[in-house]
C-alpha cells in the first residue's frame, strides 16, 4: 500500500474525493486505510489502485484489490473487488455506496480509462464482484456496459435500496406531518410517555477519551437486542470490534462522528452509532435495551429525535443505507435510489469456467421458474405486455 499511502499523505485522495459529484465517507481515506489495516493484514489481498491524471492532477482513481477465493471444485479464483470490501460475513463492516471515483466532468474519460487498465491486467483476474454499488455510479453507468459490450460475462442485480430522508428543505414538524397517521402519533405519544416517566437523559459524547465506552456500550446493548431476535451482532467479531477501535478516534478527530447514548438510572439503555459527512447522517449502528422502554419504541424514539436534529443543524440528508423492500425504513417517508451487485467474468480460463456455471444456474433458476409459473391454476386475467483530452494512466500496485 505504499503508492496508495502516498497518494492519501499528499492529501489527493480526500482532495480528488471532494471534487466529486458524490462524495461518502465509506470512500475516505480514514475508512479505506482502517479497514486495510485490519483486513488486509493476513496478506490474502493485493491493492490494485488505478490512478488517472490530467498532467500532474488527478482526476479519477479506482481503489480495487485483488485475493483468492475457492471456486467450482475448489478452483482457485482471482477475485477483484473494492477495497474495503471481501470480508466475511460475521466482520462484515458495510462498505456502502463505493464507487470509480472521478472529478466531476471527467467520468466518462475516467471510466474508459480504467476500463482499459482492467483488460490490459487481465491476465491478473478472473472475476470482479462489487456489491451496493449505486444504480447511478459510474461502475454501474459507464463501466458495467463496456464490460458486457467486451464479452465479459457481465450480470446485475438488484441488492436493495439506498433509503433517506431529505433534510434540505423545511422543518421537523413538516417532516412528521407527511409521515402515515399512525406513525406521527406514535413519534409523540412515545416522546409524551417517556417525558411523564422520567428518567431518561441522552447524552451525545463530547470527548475523544469517552469513545471507548461508546463502543462498549453499543457493542453491549446491540448484542442484547439481537439476542432477543434470535440473531448475532455484528459487534461479536473481533475484526469487527477492532476496526471501530482503529476508525472512530480518526473520524472523530475530522468531525465526522456523532455518538449518541440513552441513559436510566446511570445506565445506557440505547445508543445511536452515526456518521456526519458532507451534509449526510449516516445511521449506521445502534442498540436497545428494550426492557428500559416498556412498551415504547427506542428505535422510533431515538431515531426521530436525530433527523429532528439534522433539521435544526441543517444537515442535507438522514441515510438510513441499503435496506430491503419490507423494510422498517419504508416507514420514514424516506426518498430511496436502487442499489445492485455487479459482477464481471473475465476471458481468462477460470473466468470462463465461472461464466458457465453461472449461465447453467441461471438456465435451472428459469426453468424452475416456469414449471412453477405452470403449476399454478390460470388467472381469469389477461396479462398486459412488459412494459476532453484523454487522460494518463497510473495503474499503482504494491
């Protein structure tokens, strides 16, 4: 990671990063190099960053990386991916919304660019995997198509929806006024009941030195919560506890965190684990002692109260991140834009082998389908139809 390192101490990363039409944390520096310094210690990956100037000015930058994985009959494949991503699921960390990323105006270029340093390393890669990526990025956009257009196996598929709540414009009390009736009582009711009670007093960390104890105690109260729900929480791996450990001190020393406790009687009974960047509130992580709140929602509770707060300090956007449809999400009068998985599969020999196995998967997905589709009794309805210069090239692996 050298080069790459470089690129982040002369301060181009971030600097290319704001000159883009789209800017996310989960695209920082602070966020890339935490998660490479606890996932990319095993030595299983290899950074594969394409740097593209106009003249000595960056103007796009694609931060892959290449590792193993096991495929049909234990082939190994070379996989490439985001950096920041590949991780198994227990340490999955949610990388949302990566992306190309490209000064605005130079898409297009920056696009075609690292397109053609893919198919000049093709020799290095058998398959590309890219989850979340947003319908509207350049990897799907502009690069996706050129994949397919080469013969490369290109597929997509939906993977969720990007949920948010618009803060640009009016207040909290309109805001509330265009959620559903039942919802809009609850928010005040909840607030009324917990007010007549007493007792409970949020408390939004201050200092630097008080963050491990946030992440203690929302490491504590979401394994509860989930633990009620029959699940695991993400807070139970180590690699997981371990790269909040490394990130939260670096984003809090940028202003880029905002850390939220409910407290009873002395104890943390809630806590809201987001992120401030660029406008947005990233709602990222929280936990509940739902015990504490009787027959009250912490969630609604704790939630509205942010995006009420995001109002009052003119943030633009409260994000909820990718969700599926059924969501509670879908509950907050939320804006969405679809996000999809990508994957390519390249013209080597392993690539191909990939290639066929996925077309005869997707050949038995259909047929299975349809014989379905012919077991089930005939509708009594007819069915309508179915709706600049170029630039230079960097290619910087260590």
């Amino acid at each position: 990671m050298s080069e790459v390192s470089a690129l982040a101490a002369s301060g181009e990363w971030e600097d290319l990063l704001g000159r883009t039409s789209s800017p996310e944390i989960f695209r920082s520096w602070p966020w890339i190099s935490s998660w490479w310094g606890i996932f990319g210690a095993d030595g299983t990956r290899r950074p594969l960053v394409i740097a593209i100037r106009q003249g000595k000015t960056l103007v796009g930058l694609a931060p892959f990386l290449l590792r193993e994985r096991r495929g049909p009959a234990g082939l190994p494949i070379r996989r490439l991916e985001f950096l920041g991503t590949g991780e198994d699921e227990c340490d999955e960390i949610c990388s949302d919304y990566l992306d190309i990323y490209a000064a605005t105006g130079w898409e297009d270029q920056v696009a075609r660019a690292v397109w053609q340093v893919l198919l000049d390393e093709q020799p290095r890669w058998d398959e590309a995997v890219f989850r979340n990526v947003l319908d509207g990025s350049i990897l799907s956009r502009l690069v996706q198509p050129m994949a397919r257009d080469s013969g490369r196996g290109a597929r997509r598929w939906t993977s969720g929806e990007r949920f948010w709540v618009d803060l640009s414009g009016g207040d909290f009390n309109a805001y509330v006024e265009g959620l559903s009736k039942k919802k809009k009582k609850r928010i005040f009711y909840y607030r009324r009941r917990l007010e007549k009670e007493g007792g409970f007093v949020e408390k939004r960390v201050e200092k630097r030195e008080e963050i491990g104890f946030f992440l203690e105690e929302i490491a504590r109260l979401s394994t509860l919560r989930r633990g009620q729900q029959g699940k695991a929480s993400a807070w139970q791996s180590e690699k997981f506890r371990a790269f909040h450990a490394d990130v939260a001190p670096r984003l809090w020393d940028l202003g880029w965190l905002d850390l939220r406790l409910w407290m009873k009687e002395g104890r943390a009974v809630a806590a809201l684990y987001n992120f401030l960047y660029d406008g947005t509130i990233y709602y990222y992580q929280s936990g509940f002692d739902t015990d504490a709140f009787g027959n009250v929602s912490p969630g609604l509770v704790t939630i509205s109260h942010v995006i009420e707060w995001g109002f009052s300090n003119q943030q633009r956007r409260y994000d909820f991140m990718v969700g599926n449809e059924g969501s509670y999400k879908e509950d907050y009068a939320c804006l969405t834009e679809t996000a999809v998985d990508l994957v390519f599969h390249n013209q080597t020999v392993r690539g191909l082998v990939l290639h066929s196995a996925a077309s005869v998967r997707g050949v038995l997905a259909d047929w299975r389908a349809q014989a379905a589709a012919r077991a089930q009794p005939p509708s009594s309805e007819e069915s309508g139809p179915r709706a600049t210069p170029e630039p230079e090239v960097d290619p910087a692996a260590s």
